[in-house]
C-alpha cells in the first residue's frame, strides 16, 4: 500500500522521556496531596534526645497556610524517659516555613515553631516547664527536616540550563518551586 507511512512504535520510557523533556524543567507544584503523601512516608520517626528520652512521632497532617506562605503540621508524639521508663504521650502541632537546599536539591522545613504541645503522663496532662522543653526539643529536631527531594532527571535538566537554586512559595495550588539561575 504506496502513501502509508510507517510509524515506528515508542516505548513506555521513551514516552516519559519525551514528557518530561516538553515540561518546564524550572517550575515543580507539588500538591496538598502529594506533600502529605511525601512527610508521611518518613514517619514513623525514632530518634534520642540528649541520651534520656526515646522520642517517636507518628501520624502526620500537613496542611498547607498560603495566606502566610507557611505550613502546618500535627503529629503524635510519645516519648520514654531512659532512666525511669516513664511514657509521655500526647500531640504536637507545629507551623514551619519551607526553603530549598541547592547542595543536595532539597526542600526542608525552615523556622519551625511549636504552636501546640499537649503531653502527659499515665494520663495526666503535663504543663510548664516541661512542655516548653519539649517544644524546643521538638523545634530542634524538625527543623531543615526533608520533605522533597528534586529528582536526578530533574536535576540534570537544571544543570544543563544552569540552574541550581530554587524559590519556594506555599500556595492554595501546592507547594511551587521555581528554579532559578544563579550565574
């Protein structure tokens, strides 16, 4: 049959390829949904606070605050005292800017402050002291903490374009981040 051309069939990869070569490789939004899709894969989360608690956060909601370009976040909280074996249990909700890391492509949460702290003790609510130890302990422990890392792909497109550095903006849409060139 003269007149009928022959299409070569592409793959599913060089499809994606293809896709990803059209889109603006200077411009991510990440979405509500994604966001918290991305936090709540890293938790839950153990870590030692100063060789006498045992500290695990669990659970988090992330909610997105455009208005003051900030997050939100709420997690469970339990901690145990090494020496005793006291149990803590209780909540946290923070509030956290975000901010991009160009060393290693990443976003991080920045500034975070403890908004609420709600603990206690064979259920028992604990307040003053310790729970503004608490905060700050947790302040320390979340802050430059990873939620996004910009993929290699993505990465070696910004390279060839010399772009290294990135705003970051929370926005009803999502969480934007629009690279910019820094030569």
């Amino acid at each position: 049959m003269r007149g009928i051309r022959r299409h070569r069939q592409i793959s599913a990869r060089e499809f994606v390829l293809a896709l990803c070569a059209s889109l603006d490789p200077r411009h991510v939004t990440l979405s509500q949904a994604e966001v918290q899709t991305l936090v709540a894969r890293q938790f839950p989360r153990q870590q030692r606070l100063m060789e006498l608690l045992d500290v695990s956060l669990a659970n988090p909601l992330v909610r997105l605050a455009p208005e003051r370009n900030r997050m939100a976040t709420t997690m469970d909280l339990q901690a145990s005292e090494r020496l005793s074996g006291r149990a803590l249990r209780g909540s946290l909700a923070l509030d956290h800017g975000l901010r991009f890391e160009p060393s290693d492509a990443t976003v991080r949460l920045a500034n975070v402050k403890v908004e609420e702290m709600k603990l206690e003790l064979a259920g028992t609510p604990l307040s003053g002291q310790a729970t503004r130890l608490g905060a700050l302990l947790a302040e320390r422990v979340l802050d430059d903490f990873v939620i996004y890392r910009v993929s290699d792909e993505r990465r070696q497109a910004m390279a060839r374009l010399g772009v290294n550095n990135a705003d970051v903006a929370v926005t009803s849409r999502g969480i934007e981040l629009r690279f910019i060139d820094t030569r």
